[in-house]
C-alpha cells in the first residue's frame, strides 16, 4: 500500500517521538515541538474541525505567514479527510482572493491575524464560507469567525468524548484522495488549481531523498512561503521523513520587519540546509559584497582575489581541482579560514548548502556560492509535479544544469511534433511519475493539454547530456518567432542583458513573427542618474541632454552583445533587439507583472504594454531617443 501523508507523520513519530520537528520563535528564542507533540496538537485541531462539522473532502484554504499553526494546521485539515487549498499572503483580496476561494469551494478558511483584515474585506461575496479560524486572538468576532484556541478546546472536548474520531477519518484517507488544491501563480487570464493527492507528495518525499541525504540532526529555516510546492515537499515533508526539523521566520508587524527577521533567524536556528530562488540568492550575495565594502580597500582586494582563485580551481563543481590546479589547495584553504569562514557565520556557521529552484539560477550565483563554501544547487521542477523533478547535490553535481533526475521517474525531451531527441538537444521537457498531478481542479481541457498518456508536459525547454544531467533552458511554450519561422528561447539573453549591465534591470523581448526583436526594458535610474552626473555634472536630471545621455547609455549597453562589444557572439545579432521601449515603473507582484517565484510574467507584460510594443514596429521606432522613451526616465 502507498502511503499517505498521515503515514508519513505516523511512521516518523514512531520513529522519531522525541526529536525536535518544528521550531517557532514568537518571543525571545526559538522553541522545538517534538514529532509527538505535533501528533498531539494536529489531532486536537482536527478534532475541533470535525466538532465544527467539517465533512470529508470538504476544502479548506489556508492564509497564513510560516509559522507552526501553518503546519499543523495543514495536518490537520489533512486529517479530517479535507483538502488544503494553501494561499499565499502575498494575494490581494479584490480578485486574486475571491477567485481561488469561490473557484475551489472553499467552506472553511484558516487565517492568521495579520491576514485577517483580507477575509473581512471579501467575507460576504464568500457565500460558500461557512467559518473562518482565526489563528491569533482579536479583541472581538464577527459572526463566521473563531478563534484557534477555542476551536482546540473543542477539539479536546470532542476526543475525550469521541476517542478514535480523528484516527477513524484518518485511516479512511487513501493514497489517490486529494491533499491540497495550489494555484498556479496566474500566467494567464485566470490561476488554474492544481490538483496534489496525497501519494504525489509522499512519491516526491521519496524522489527527493534519492538525490540527497538528510540526517535527522539536520535543521532548516523555511525562508520561502509555505504555500510555495517547493518549501512543502523539500521543506517540511522530506525533513519530516527524515526525522530532521524545521524551523519558520519570526513574523514581524510588516512583510519588512519578517524580511529583517530572516539574517538574524539564519543565524539563530543554524540551518544545515536552506531552500532558496533566485531573487533571495542575489539578495544575500550584494549583502555579503556590501558588508566586504565597508571593510575597506584591502579586504575587497583580497576578497575578489580569493574568488577568482576559488572560481578557477572549482570549475563546474564535478571537476574541481584537476590537474595543476590541485596546487592552488593550501592557498585556498588560507582564504578560506581569513575570509569565507567568516562569511559563512553570517549563515550560522552550519550552512552545508543551499537548493536553488523558483527559476533559473544564474551560473555566476552558482559558482560564487560555492566558492565561499556554501554551494547553492540549482534544481528543476514545477508545482504540477509537486514539484520536485531534478537537483544537483552533494553526491552529483554540474555547476549550470539542474542535476540529476528523481528516482524513480522518466523523462524524455520531445520536439513540437512530440518526437523523442537524443542527448544535447534541446526540446520540451516531459516526464512521467507517481509525483504527476491529478489534474487541474474544474478544467478538464488544460488538464488534457498538459497530460498526454500519463506524460506531464512541462512547458520547459532543455536537454540532457551523457552523464544524466538535465539542462532547462527557457520555456517551450514561449519562445519567440522571428519573421522567417525561426524560434528561440528569450530568457537567456533577457537575464544576461539584466544581470551585465547595472544600468538595466529588468528585460522582456518580444517577437512574434516580426521583422525584428524589440524589448521592453526597465533601466536602474539611480545608476543612469550617476552616470550622466560622472559624465556631464553640469547637466541637470531633467534636462532633454541629460536624457538622451542616458538612453545611448542603454543603447550601448545592448551593443555590448554585438559585433566588436565586450560579449559578442554570447547571442546571434539577429535574435538582438533592435528597437527599445524603457519602461518608467519595474514590473513587480504589486502591479500584477511577477508572480510569488519573482518570474516575470511574459503574457501580462506584453497584454500591458501591448501599444508601447505595436509602437516598436513603426518606422523611426529603433531610434532609442523618443518621446515615450525620454518620459520614462522622469
């Protein structure tokens, strides 16, 4: 019998009774709550759900910050026969609420306090709703709502009445039966509910643990929301199976104050190992530049020089330290024990590493991570596969690919005509597991549009090479059209545009059967503002001199990348853009242009800027100095 989730909590509180699972720090320190403990406190609530009249398959959605009650909280929904439809806080209530809670039917919400202004906001276009479980106390209630503490008083009621009522619902749950609905961060006009049964999680769990190991001293601090896929299976679930503990951020007032949190609970908690994306890795990384800065001239130089030596002596991570550079050891472990040592205190000093996933995780990320000796492994998935489908790690990995692939799982890479590719070239990535979704909850067409004979079509473009390393290059799905039929992959020269230049921050590239390849681009203005005032200090900001200084500016940071430029040949100059809108406002989640994993969404942004785009195509257009453009630096 394939086991359930509730199995999985079962086997391990067996196991592992008294090991710490879950650490929280409201106050002062961080405190553990055993694996029986946990046990004790989910059947409690879920006792009180029941007593409440939750019924089996009911769904349940979940706002909240990452703290315990989130976990047990989705234990014990889970073991009440309901569904977890998780939220993330980051939803706002107009529509990205309502929708996911009318679309999924949800009966029954648990929220924090700090999201509950949101619930109260939408209560009464919520007709479906019949309570909400408000997990921290407020100085009063509305009519629906009830407070966390009495609904476990409840509980306790209703167990020592009813002994085996929440052991009986729990053994009723078969592998096949739904544990969460998670939405799709809403690339297109409406989020699509992904359907995750119990057996996709625990198949992942153990998918997961054949690429690494995880001792059951190991601790991690989810710094990613708990209602990511990613922070769920590799997070709690996978620890959980391992006997190992988590820990969540110490929630502030503000989103602000949490984001401050994070350094000082990462040294506090000491994490073995942290789950990370792309946008926090670059985040910590200007951190540990800034905070080497500020120590003057002679720590930067030897900073940088110890870099270049680790760089060059660790090369893609697999070959390290052959042939002559082996000599380059005893030098390197001096640096090490001067400065990296150093660094990683700032992590808590346990740090073994981290696993990059959320989006492509620049190369430059990678190897700068693991020179400091904290390597940060790039892994591949998508929440339709629960997500987890490849990573590198300790044992196996290629500084650049996304690693090895889960066991056990196939994978082919299928061209648009659905035929299998030989190794190293690149096509659509397919794969086919017991860690497939059910499907997407109400829509029967993309669920037949996604999964074909059992295979799960991710959308993603890559390839493998001969020693099963999996390579994800772009999205299949998006790639762009040149005039003559030509198709390419955008993100990878979207991200080197952003990443080479301090003077462009964000890039989206549009082609669609046109003559030529436009981009609409989000320029870092304090850095133009520095270099107009380097270049021509007696230039005011405002002026149309200083403006058409900077746009050239831009305009010779994309000629970089072409004939006699610091990176020609990295991209062929016809998949180049020729014509540039600068966009005035960065796309970010609050306008509705990035989703939760910080990826631009491609399909908003063009439906957007969809004049500014026409406008690229006009003539005149590829002349950087227009009004539109010159407006957009104000």
């Amino acid at each position: 019998m394939k086991p359930t989730i509730i199995d999985l909590l079962n086997l391990s509180v067996e196991k592992y009774a008294e090991n710490p699972f879950i650490w929280e720090k409201i106050t002062t320190e961080f405190v553990p709550t055993t694996y029986h403990e946990t046990k004790i406190q989910t059947h409690l609530l879920a006792a009180g759900l029941i007593q409440l009249g939750v019924e089996t398959g009911d769904r349940i959605a979940l706002l909240s910050e990452g703290r315990n009650a989130w976990i047990i909280g989705e234990l014990a929904i889970l073991h009440a026969g309901c569904i977890n439809v998780p939220l993330s806080i980051k939803l706002e209530e107009s529509n990205d609420l309502v929708f996911r809670l009318t679309h999924s039917e949800a009966s029954y919400i648990l929220v924090s306090g700090s999201q509950l202004k949101k619930i109260r906001t939408i209560i009464k276009e919520l007709p479906l709703v019949k309570k909400v479980v408000v997990f921290d106390e407020q100085p009063d209630y509305e009519s629906t709502e009830v407070s966390l503490i009495e609904l476990i008083e409840k509980g306790k009621g209703h167990l020592s009445k009813f002994p085996d009522v929440v052991s009986n619902r729990a053994k009723a749950i078969k592998p096949d039966d739904l544990a969460n609905i998670s939405y799709t961060s809403g690339t297109t006009a409406d989020p699509k509910g992904i359907m995750l049964t119990h057996r996709n999680y625990t198949a992942n769990v153990e998918q997961a643990l054949t690429l690494m190991n995880i001792p059951t001293t190991y601790r991690t601090l989810l710094i990613l929301p708990l209602d990511h896929c990613f922070a769920h299976v590799a997070g709690f679930y996978s620890f959980m199976a391992s006997g190992a503990s988590v820990g969540t951020v110490q929630s502030g007032k503000t989103g602000m104050e949490t984001l401050k949190n994070i350094p000082i609970n990462i040294k506090e908690l000491k994490p073995n190992l942290l789950l990370s994306v792309p946008a926090l890795a670059k985040s910590f990384k200007k951190n540990i530049e800034g905070g080497i800065r500020a120590q003057g001239a002679v720590v930067n130089w030897l900073f940088n020089t110890a870099l270049k030596l680790s760089y060059s002596y660790n090369k893609e991570g697999y070959n390290k330290g052959q042939g002559f550079q082996i000599l380059k050891k005893p030098l390197l472990k001096l640096f090490d024990k001067i400065i990296f040592s150093k660094i990683r205190e700032g992590f808590g000093g346990e740090l073994d590493f981290f696993v990059g996933g959320g989006a492509l995780l620049d190369i430059d990320l990678q190897r700068f991570y693991y020179a400091i000796g904290i390597p940060m492994f790039q892994g591949y998935g998508l929440s339709e596969a629960t997500p987890i489908i490849s990573s590198n790690g300790l044992r196996n990995h290629k500084l650049g690919s996304s690693g090895y692939l889960v066991k056990p799982m196939e994978l082919k890479i299928c061209n648009s005509e659905g035929n299998s590719l030989p190794n190293f070239e690149k096509g659509e990535i397919i794969i086919k597991g017991e860690n497939v979704m059910a499907g997407y909850f109400k829509n029967e067409k993309a669920t037949s549009e996604t999964i074909i004979d059992g295979w799960l079509h991710t959308g993603d473009m890559g390839y493998m090479d001969n020693d099963g390393f999996l390579y994800v290059v772009g999205r299949f799905k998006s790639l762009l059209i040149s005039g003559d039929g030509e198709k390419y992959s955008p993100e990878g020269i979207e991200e080197s545009l952003a990443d080479n230049s301090h003077f462009i921050d964000q890039v989206v590239l549009y082609n669609n059967q046109n003559p030529y390849t436009a981009a609409l681009i989000v320029p870092n203005k304090e850095a133009l503002k520095r270099y107009v005032k380097r270049k021509k200090p007696e230039l005011n900001w405002d002026s149309p001199d200083a403006k058409a200084l900077a746009l050239n500016k831009l305009q010779r940071e994309i000629n970089e990348y072409r004939n006699g430029g610091k990176y020609e040949g990295m991209f062929p100059e016809r998949w180049l853009p020729a014509a540039i809108a600068v966009i005035g406002d960065a796309f970010t989640e609050q306008n509705g242009l990035v989703n939760s994993t910080m990826k631009i969404m491609r399909g908003k942004v063009e439906e957007r800027y969809a004049t500014r785009i026409e406008s690229l195509y006009l003539p005149g257009a590829k002349s950087i100095e227009n009004q539109e453009n010159i407006d957009a630096l104000k």
